[in-house]
C-alpha cells in the first residue's frame, strides 16, 4: 500500500519529469525551426546561382552566333593579316617615293630641254609647261591652281579655246574688263600678227570672236596665241 508521503514524492517526480521533457522539446522545435530557414536560405541562393548561370550561358551563346555571322576566321590569324598590311604598305610607299624620283627627275629634263629649245609650235610648247606644271602640283613642288580661270584684259588676253566647227575663238576677257560686242582685236603669235577679229558675244570673263582676216590660210588661231585689242590708226 502506498502512503501518502511516497505518493506526494511520485507526483513531484513526475511533474519534473514532464517539466524536463517540456523544456527538451522547445528546444528542439527552436533548433528545428532555424534549420529550416537556413534550408530555405539556402534554396534561395542556390535558385539565384542557377539563374545566373543560366544568364551567363545565354550571352556566350550569343555572342558566338555573332562571332559565326561575322565570319569563322575574324578572330584567326590576326597578327599575321597585320604583318601582311604593313608590308604592304611598305611596298607602296617604296613604289610612290620611286615614282616621285622618276618624275621629278622628268620634269627637271623638260624644263631645261624647253629653256634651250626653239619654240617651233607654241601650242605643242604650252601643251608641255601645262603637264609639266599639273606634275609638279601632284608631286608637292607646286600648290595646286586656284579653279578659277586667269583673267585677261584688253591689252594683254589670251585664246583659251577654238571651236574646230564654227571657228568661233574663245578669248579670257570679258565685260567686267569692258570688253563689248563688235570690239576689234588682233592675233598675235610670238609677237606675229596671226589675224583679226572681232567680239560676237560677251560675258563677264569670257568673249568670243569671230575671225574677220586670217593672215596666212595654213597658219590658223590656236589656243595660247595672244590677244590684243585693235586701236584705230
């Protein structure tokens, strides 16, 4: 038979049995709870590395579609397509500084062949100092021409052209140096009357004439003679 004073002591043990086991039991649900939200931190991160990585694959996959459209061998062999540029232009540049050489050696010879020669055709001749003057400006001894056309006056013009058709002559002086329809003028050649004639048209820079008087039917008006406003004696 148990006594009253053992029951007492069976309860008391009891109760702090169950007190123990209460306590154990928080705290294994506290344990149990931080686990699972490491777990879930976890699984947030490990979602968030794949889905960069899934981005990273995707922009290199890009980029060599790009690369392929571009041509397979862009990225190949570029030190050597470099080496092969500059030697290229190497070679060029050889080949241009040969020719300026050979051009102005050219130009020198024709300069002093023209110094010394007789002028038999001064068309022939201002045909040569014209080509002569245009290899100079391409080879940097002289600055190119301005593109407008040298003027003339009066007493001092110059035919620029002659109409092989009509036989109209196309002189540099124009109304703005008072040049006017009907003016007469005068042809010389090497200080040579060629012929007369007269102003058909006019503009602002350029006349043309009409030859009235050719003095020698075999020796015509060429471009380069000198024109000469004709003074009533």
């Amino acid at each position: 038979m148990i006594t009253l004073a053992r029951s007492s002591f069976l309860a008391a043990a009891l109760f702090g049995s169950a007190l123990g086991a209460g306590a154990q039991s928080g705290d294994l649900r506290s344990e149990l709870l931080r686990l699972r939200r490491e777990n879930a931190n976890l699984n947030e991160s490990l979602v968030a590395a794949n889905r960069r990585a899934d981005e990273s694959e995707a922009k290199l996959k890009d980029i060599k579609l790009r690369l392929e459209a571009m041509g397979s061998g862009l990225l190949d062999g570029g030190e050597e397509r470099l080496v092969k540029a500059v030697a290229d232009l190497e070679v060029m540049s050889r080949k241009l500084r040969e020719m300026e050489a050979t051009a102005l050696s050219l130009s020198s010879s024709v300069q002093n062949y023209l110094a010394t020669a007789i002028a038999a055709d001064p068309e022939a001749r201002l045909e040569v100092e014209t080509r002569l003057r245009d290899l100079d400006t391409a080879i940097g001894l002289r600055e190119a021409p301005r593109q407008d056309r040298q003027l003339g006056n009066l007493q001092q013009a110059a035919v620029v052209s002659v109409d092989s058709e009509s036989g109209i002559v196309v002189v540099n002086v124009g109304n703005k140096e008072d040049a006017v329809t009907g003016m007469a003028f005068e042809v010389f050649r090497n200080e040579v009357k060629v012929a007369d004639a007269l102003i058909a048209d006019t503009r602002e820079d350029v006349s043309a004439l009409v030859i009235t008087n050719l003095e020698n039917e075999e020796n015509p008006v060429r471009r380069g003679d000198r024109v000469s406003f004709k003074r009533s004696n």
